[in-house]
C-alpha cells in the first residue's frame, strides 16, 4: 500500500479532462483509489503511517494540496457544479484484457453526456482528496488545511480582456491616422495621449500575468497543467505584443524613424520613472520591450549605409533575427502540435514531459530547425526523461513535417533529404545512438491494422 498511496498522490496533480477517457476516470476512482485512504479505521493505513518516515508523508500531502488546489490540474471553477441525484457510474471490468480501455469497455455514465460528466465527476473526485488529506492529518495529529477559500485563478478571462483592449487600441490607432490631419499632428497626439496610457494598460496586464506566473511556479512547480497554460498564455501575449510593436516600426518612414523610436524610449522611460516615484514596480515585460526598441538604433546606423528599408535584429550578430509574421505563425503551429507532449501519454499514463522548460527548448530547437533550411541547432543539454514509447515521438516528427509542407512552410517533399533523423535524436538524451534506418522505418500499423500515425494525428489535433 506505500507505493500505492504515492503514486495515486503523484498521478492526480495532473488529470486534464480534455484527455481523460472515461475508462481512465473509472480506473483512477475504483482502482488507483482504495478505501483505505480514506477510513481513518483502516489498519493498514495507520500501520503504513506509523511506520514510514516523514519525508514520505510529506510528499503525500503536498501533492494532494496541489491536486485540490488545481484541480488536478485543470483550469475549472468548480464553485457552481451542481452534482445531480443521479449522478454515477457502473461497469463490468473484463479481467483478462490488459489494458484500461478494453478492462473497462464496458460502462454506464449519468449524465450520458461525457464532458458534463467528467467536469461533475472531478468535483466529486476532489471531495475524496480532500478526506484523504484529512484523514491522513487527523491520524499523525497535524494542522488541518483550510482549502474553503481557495479559488481558481481566472487565467484565461484576464487574457481574453487584454486581447479585447489591444483590439480596440488598434483600432483606435488606424481610425486616428485616417483623419485628415498632418502627419505631425498624428503623430504628436499618439505619442502625448494614446501610447502614455497604453503603456500603463500592458504593464498592468503584463505584470498581473507575471505575478500569476511567480506564485504558481512557488507554490506549485512547473508539473501541472494550470502553470503549463498560463506560461503558454504569456509567452503568446509577449509574442503578439513584440510583433505589434515591431510592425508599426517598420511603417515608419525612414527620416522619422530615429525620432519615432527615441519618443518610444522617453514614453516608456517617463513611465517607469514615475511608477519609481511611486515606489512600484514595472513588468519584467516593458523592460524587454524597451531593449528591443533600443536594439533598433543599430539597425538604422548599418541600413542607413545600404540604403534600404529597417528590420530589427539583436546587437549579437551571433543570434538569429526576431521572427517575420510567417516566424511567428511557425513557432505558435509547431507549439499547437506538440503540446500533447505536456499531457498523459495514452499509453504510460504520466506526461510525457514532466518539466515545462524541456517542453519549451523542444519548441525552440524545432522551430529553429525549419526557420533556417533544416538546420540542426547545436543542442548542449537535451531533454533527459520523455515518459512515452519511441515510435510516439518519430511519428509526432513525421507528422510535423508533412503538415508544415502542406501549410506552406517549406517544399521539401523527401524528408530523408533533411537531417530530421538528427534533430529527433539530438533533442533526447535516451535516444542518442539509435539506430537512422529504424527511425526512418517507424511502424505505422500495429498488428491489428489499425494505424499508429492517425492516433498520433489526433493527439497532435491534426485532421
């Protein structure tokens, strides 16, 4: 029952119900939770509580809070989930199969509709955690924990009402450049009223997201869900941000341009002075935002000599240059496509993979590769633990390839021709020394003749 107890305390901080199988729900609650976890008369619980240490028990109860927290993993309220009367499950398990989908094949849910269901199920199911945590405090005589006042934090409703207000301020933006004013008085009154309070508007937004993003990394980590969502959420809106930015940039025209980018500067500078005066804080994010702007002031001393158009690049000649739109369209399809990797694998049970930074360099690395004409990047610490079965990740390489040479992100049709092979390896260390041939050979069709690719397509959620 101890490697029980743990594993169930590390298997529901992450349960995400937009992959969760109803045969998966009946195993994690009939299964992987006994009824001795929560019978503070059971024998072997207290005989396991008595004779483990305490670092074990800490454990435990860290990762039931952060389930109950998070809700294992999912950003959901579940403050007005009704659980009807009728609300339940029955099945008839077949033994002799090995696999949960076909053990419990046979199932009856109500309410009938899944997603209704599962949403209702994981209130009840986090009800259960909750008395698991007691019991096991209840015995060892240890503070009880207070979970009434926990709410969930309303990650995507505060990026929706900052793409609602960047919406509109662009729109503002292009309705104020087609009055029939001078170029002058355009540009006067954007940089002394529209760009002052819109500057204030993202450092709020940006900030609230970064202070999001500090109390989950210190409550919780990276392996959970939630945190995994909400670094998605900002990396998307630094993205949008940066581009919008460098855009109105390049519409600049040339003699302006140097005047234009030192009222960007003095905005965003007379900005922070006064939050200073204030004693608060900017966002980590307008700081960054005011390095790229700077950065620009080399690009116009070096495209001033050739005679053409500015485009941003960094100072170090040794990095890449700041993605075009199509860039920027590349990298958000390629995090679309492997963002399963972040999930359960369908067929170990666990994500697969555990720590959001290796998920993060993964993205980097593949959209470096075909940013720059299926060029390998040199990979100095690959990603150490990816809980799946080989043939997962090939074919996930496969795939990625083929659709961005249907969408129009490059026109190699033999991917043999590129060194894909090499990326694949580079990026794991447990794959380093696996045979090229083999990887080019990846099976497609298991026994029964079902095809290995098509699962691999839906859980890149490509038709």
């Amino acid at each position: 029952m101890k490697e029980d107890l743990l594993f169930f305390s590390n298997t529901i901080c992450s349960i995400p119900l937009n992959t969760l199988t109803i045969q998966r729900l009946i195993y994690l609650d009939s299964c992987l939770l006994q009824v001795e976890f929560t019978d503070p008369n059971s024998f072997i619980l207290q005989d396991l509580l008595i004779n483990v240490n305490k670092n074990y028990v800490n454990v435990v109860l860290q990762n039931l809070s952060k389930a109950i927290q998070t809700n294992c993993g999912n950003n959901i309220d579940l403050d007005n989930v009704n659980v009807p009367e009728k609300f339940g499950y029955s099945f008839k398990p077949n033994n002799n199969e090995k696999s949960i989908s076909k053990i419990y094949k046979e199932y009856k849910i109500s309410p009938t509709q899944q997603e209704q269901f599962k949403i209702i199920w994981l209130k009840t199911f986090i009800e259960k955690l909750k008395k698991i945590d007691f019991t096991i405090r209840s015995l060892l005589q240890l503070p009880q924990k207070d979970y009434s006042k926990l709410k969930p934090v309303k990650v995507f409703e505060l990026f929706e009402e900052y793409q609602v207000f960047t919406s509109k301020f662009q729109q503002e933006i292009e309705k104020e450049f087609l009055k029939p004013n001078s170029k002058s008085d355009k540009l006067n009154f954007y940089f002394n009223k529209m760009l002052p309070d819109y500057i204030e508007k993202i450092d709020n937004y940006f900030s609230q997201f970064e202070d999001l993003q500090t109390s989950f990394k210190s409550q919780f980590g990276y392996l959970n869900n939630e945190y995994n969502s909400l670094n998605n959420i900002i990396s998307k809106a630094q993205i949008n941000e940066i581009s919008r930015f460098e855009l109105f940039f390049k519409k600049i025209d040339f003699n302006d341009f140097e005047n234009v980018k030192n009222k960007y500067l003095y905005a965003i500078s007379k900005y922070e002075s006064n939050k200073r005066l204030q004693q608060q804080k900017t966002s980590i994010f307008l700081t960054e935002l005011s390095n790229r702007i700077s950065n620009l002031t080399i690009e116009i001393s070096e495209t001033e000599k050739n005679n053409v158009l500015p485009q941003p690049i960094n100072k170090d000649q040794t990095e890449k240059p700041k993605p075009e739109p199509k860039e920027t369209e590349l990298l958000e399809k390629i995090k679309k496509h492997f963002e399963f990797m972040l999930s359960d694998c369908p067929r170990k049970g666990k994500p697969i993979l555990t720590n959001e930074n290796d998920f993060n360099k993964l993205i980097k690395w593949t959209t470096y590769f075909f940013e720059n004409n299926f060029e390998v990047p040199k990979i100095s610490e690959p990603i150490k633990s990816v809980n799946t079965n080989f043939y997962i990740t090939q074919l996930a390489f496969h795939i990625l390839f083929d659709e961005l040479r249907k969408t129009g992100f490059h026109n190699q049709r033999t991917k043999s021709k590129t060194p894909l092979f090499l990326l694949w390896e580079s990026c794991f260390a447990d794959y380093k020394g696996y045979r090229e041939t083999n990887f080019w050979k990846v099976k497609k069709k298991k026994d029964n003749g079902t095809d290995y690719d098509i699962e691999v397509k839906k859980l890149m959620l490509i038709d």
